[in-house]
C-alpha cells in the first residue's frame, strides 16, 4: 500500500515538470491588462477622476451658495431671524459671497429687496431715471397727498394743469369735493345755467326733486304734469291714483277697465279669468279665445 502511494507521488513530481509554464502578463499604456480592458480597481481610479472633474464644472457654472445667503456669512450680515443662512443688511445687497453698499442717493432709503434699485425715495421726493430723488414741485394752494407721490389743490382752489386755480362761487352755489368740472353746484331751488345759479320756476302744486339729472321738480298727489303745469287729475268712478310717470294719473280697479276716460266693468265670459293686473282677462288652460268667447280647445 505504502508503495503505490510512493509511485503516485511520483508521478505528480514528473507530471508538474512537464506542464508549460503560464504566459508573462503584461500591461500596455492604456493600462490593458494582456490587451483586455480595464480591472475592477482600475475602472475605480477612473471613476473617482471623473467625479473630481464634474465637481470642478459644478462649481464654475454655480460659484457660491453665498449668493442665497446660505455659505458662510461675510461682513454687513447678520444672521436670519428664521431657519439657516443670512441676510443682507439695510443698504447692502448680495452679490457673489459678499454683501455690498448699494448706491444711495440722497433723500432715498433702503428697502430691503432684492430686486429693482433696491431703494425708494423719501415722502416729498420722486426719483428720476434710477439714480436721484428730487422735490416733488407743489405749486401754491397745493399740499402733498398722504402717501407723498402727488399733490391736491386746497379746498377753494381746482386743478388747472400744474397750478391751483382759485374756484370763483357764483351766487347762490357752493363748494363740492368733486375734483373734475366746476368744483361747485347750486343751492337747492336753483339750477346751473352758463356759470350762474337760476332759479328754477317751479309750477302750482308741484315740489322740487332734488335731482342732480332729470326732472327738477315734480307734480304733487293728485295733480299730473301737462306741458310745464301740473293739473289736476279728474278721478272716474271705480278709479284709483297712480302715480306713474306715464298715463292719467289713475288706474281702474280690479275687474274693471279703462275705456274713454272712464271705467268700465268686465264681462268676464264663461271659462275665463281676471290676469294679473286685474284690468284684462285670458281664457283658461284647455279652451281657446273665439269670438270673444272661450271655447274648448282642440
């Protein structure tokens, strides 16, 4: 037993000195293992490479988060009074990671925006072409209105391009807060005509409006408007007023209707009624008018 394992072992010696030896590896310039490509540790190198470059692009085409007030924080900044970053202060705005003085010109103040001149000019002031403020020109009779951008003329005075005119009151007139036409109206009982105030002739039994369009005056109860005088309305029997603007003046009652001035009772035909108004009548569903009659429908 012994001895066939001496001659197996033996064997294996001759064997391993006959087998040909393995090829030299060898590495090209492009770093090819035997002209195959690239191993797992070498294709990590270049990974890494590519990352390190994409990052150095990143950061050209992105320079700063400082320019969100969220790198760190330069000089003239101050931390926000919410969540991370920083902002600006008053009378600096961000540019790269820096906050720099805007250009301020007199009579103006910061308002804190990003966006725009990044200032305003004060109450009394008007910018011109970005960069100054200048007086707002107030002519006399004139005060700045409140929110300091505009003038108005004073009480008495109307606007007449750039100066405040005084409003010459005619007689029997006062002053309104109407900014547009005369600035001025007439006194109940007149009426405006070329500049004055006349008065309006009112007829017998007829009152003023008071209406700033339309009909100055108007009839009382009982009386109707014919020309420029109000008569009085002659009331037929089973009639009642009516003070509509149009008509007699009076209006029949229910179940009548009018007829030459006067009011006449209506013969309300079998299978009809009275409509609405009360002066009219229709013929009821199912039957139709014919004759002055209604008759059942086909």
């Amino acid at each position: 037993m012994s001895h066939d394992r001496s001659f197996e072992a033996g064997q294996a010696v001759v064997h391993a000195e006959t087998l040909p030896a393995p090829a030299p590896r060898t590495t090209d310039p492009e770093e090819r293992v035997d002209g195959n490509k690239p191993t797992g540790h070498l294709q990590e190198r270049q990974f890494a490479k590519l990352a390190f470059a994409t990052g150095v692009i990143a950061s050209l085409a992105f320079p700063a988060f400082a320019q969100d007030g969220i790198g760190p924080m330069p000089e003239n900044a101050q931390p926000r009074s919410y969540g991370d970053g920083w902002d600006c202060d008053a009378g600096y705005r961000v540019e790269g990671a820096e906050c720099l003085a805007l250009d301020i010109p007199a009579h103006a103040y910061p308002t804190g925006r990003s966006y725009g001149t990044g200032w305003e000019c004060d109450r009394g002031f008007e910018e011109v072409n970005g960069t100054s403020c200048i007086p707002i020109p107030v002519p006399a009779n004139a005060f700045l209105r409140s929110h300091g951008y505009d003038w108005q003329c004073e009480r008495g005075f109307r606007q007449e391009r750039d100066a405040c005119l005084p409003i010459v009151l005619p007689e029997h007139a006062y002053l309104t807060e109407d900014s547009s036409g005369t600035g001025w109206t007439c006194e109940r009982g007149y009426a405006a005509v070329a500049g004055t105030c006349m008065p309006i002739a009112v007829p017998a039994n007829a009152f003023l409006t008071n209406a700033t369009y339309g009909a100055a005056w108007a009839c009382e109860r009982g009386f109707v408007k014919i020309d420029n005088r109000c008569d009085a309305i002659i009331l037929p029997a089973n009639a009642f007023l009516d003070q509509a603007s149009y008509g007699p003046g009076w209006t029949c009652e229910r179940g009548y209707a009018p007829l030459s001035g006067d009011c006449v009772a209506i013969d309300l035909p079998e299978n009809a009624y009275l409509d609405r108004s009360g002066n009219r009548w229709s013929c009821n569903r199912g039957f139709r008018l014919s004759n002055g009659v209604c008759i059942l429908g086909r």
